[in-house]
C-alpha cells in the first residue's frame, strides 16, 4: 500500500545574520516550496505603507519585536493558503515562545515541523549585517558581486535600515531574551537539528539538506 506523502514543514532559527533568509531562499526554490519570511512581510508593508507597516517601523528599526498578536495573526492567515499544503519554510517566525506555541497549534493535523537552528559565532554575524547591503527598491540580499545596483531590478544597493551597529547590537539582545529561549522550546523534538552556520553558504545548504534529510523518512515526509 502506498503511504501518504506528508508536507515538509520547515522552521529556521537563528539570531541576526546567521543566514536564515538565504539559506531559506535556497532550500524553499530547490524543493518548490513557499518561503515565507516575517521580516519580508513586514518590510513590504513598510513600503506599501499600510497601517500594519506603519505601526511596525519604529519597532524594527529599534531593533525590537513586532506584538505576538500580530505575528500571529500574519502567520496564521498565510499558513491558510493552499501553496502551503505540501509545506513551507518559514524565516523568522516563530521569535517567542509565545510565538512557538501558536505555531504548535496552527500546525494540529498538519504533520511535524523540522526545526533548523543556525548557529554562528557572534563576532562573524556582526561582521556580515556591518558589511550587508540590500536592494532599497526589491530588498533583496546583494551578493558581494553586485557593486552598485541591484542584479535582479537594478534598484540602488542600501544599507538595511535596522543593521546599524547600535540597532544591531540591540536586535542581538533581544534574541538572546526573546527568541534563543525557544531553542530549548524544541530541542528535546526528534525533528530539531542545529547546524553550523559558520562556513561558506554552499556548506551551510549541504549541511541543512543533510539534516533535513536525516528526520525525513522519505520525498516529503517526515517522522512526527
Ligand atoms: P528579520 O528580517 O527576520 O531579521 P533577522 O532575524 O534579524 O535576520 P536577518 O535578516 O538580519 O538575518 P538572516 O539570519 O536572515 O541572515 P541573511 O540570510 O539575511 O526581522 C527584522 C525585524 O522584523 C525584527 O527585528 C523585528 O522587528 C521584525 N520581525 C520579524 N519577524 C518577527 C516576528 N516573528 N515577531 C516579531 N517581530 C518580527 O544573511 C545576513 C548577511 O550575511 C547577508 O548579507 C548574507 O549575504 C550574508 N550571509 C549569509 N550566509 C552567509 C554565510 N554562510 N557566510 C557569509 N555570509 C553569509
């Protein structure tokens, strides 16, 4: 008999910098799944100036989180959508326990999710957010290639708004309050795996493709 395919679900952790959204990016087109990333959201808002993004710039650019009820709610409503049936890769969310447990609950019925914490010394993630710069018109990472413009829609390069060093520094704070106690929220799960986040990008991705494989049972499926 045929067993049923399960979605792959996957979560990334990680502080600022540690390569959550590229490595996201990477795993989500390879395997043809949605990424959704929270900090994408919020920073299209921004720019669309919707009452959402208004409410939100001054929290990120402090450096601070967003209210849970919000997230919540953003992540919830996605998570509705039919391209995420066969799974997603979420960056980003959940950043609290609060978060965690919601997730936990959106998730009932829906197969287990494969929890990726990237792990990377903090002196290399300073060094990467002080040496980051994005696409101000599509907000696109820009590889160390692009001088100028933007290689996708040659919109200026910029530097993000909260990668300050002093932003930075207080987003770094507020992970390790906020958001590293959720590690512990899913350590003990035989779907959680932490990798090491402080090598070449193509590394990290074989190393993550390796752990996600290793909880997979199977195309897709994943041991609950
Ligand atoms: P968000 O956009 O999620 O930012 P972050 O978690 O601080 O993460 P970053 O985007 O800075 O880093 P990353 O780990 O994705 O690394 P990346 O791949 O970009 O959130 C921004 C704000 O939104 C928050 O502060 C908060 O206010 C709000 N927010 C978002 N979600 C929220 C939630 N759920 N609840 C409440 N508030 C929320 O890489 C970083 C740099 O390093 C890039 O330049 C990249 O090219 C480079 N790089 C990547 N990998 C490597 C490598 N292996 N070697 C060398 N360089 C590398």
């Amino acid at each position: 008999m045929q067993r049923p395919t399960l979605a792959l679900n996957v979560v990334m952790l990680g502080p600022p910098g540690a390569g959550k959204g590229t490595q996201a990016e990477r795993f989500a087109r390879t395997h043809g799944l949605p990424k959704i990333s929270t900090g994408d959201i919020l920073r299209e808002a921004v720019v669309a100036g919707t009452p959402m993004g208004q409410a939100a710039t001054a929290t990120m650019d402090a450096g601070e989180l967003v209210g849970d009820e919000v997230m919540i709610e953003i992540v919830g409503e996605r998570l509705t959508r039919p391209d995420t049936r066969p799974g997603f890769v979420l960056d980003g969310f959940p950043r609290t326990v609060a978060q965690a447990t919601a997730l936990d609950g959106i998730m009932d019925g829906r197969g287990a999710l494969v929890v990726i914490d990237i792990v990377v010394p903090e002196e290399a993630l300073l060094r990467r957010l002080a040496a980051r710069r994005i696409c101000g018109s599509c907000g696109v990472n820009a590889p160390v290639e692009w001088i100028a413009a933007c290689g996708t829609c040659g919109g200026a390069l910029v530097v993000r708004t909260d990668d300050g060093n002093g932003i930075v520094r207080e987003r770094l704070r507020v992970y390790h309050r906020q958001t590293r106690p959720i590690v512990e929220f899913y350590s003990g799960r035989p779907t959680f795996r932490t990798i090491d986040g402080n090598q070449p990008p193509d590394v990290v991705t074989a190393s993550m493709d390796g752990a996600i494989r290793e909880v997979s049972v199977g195309p897709g499926e994943v041991r609950a």
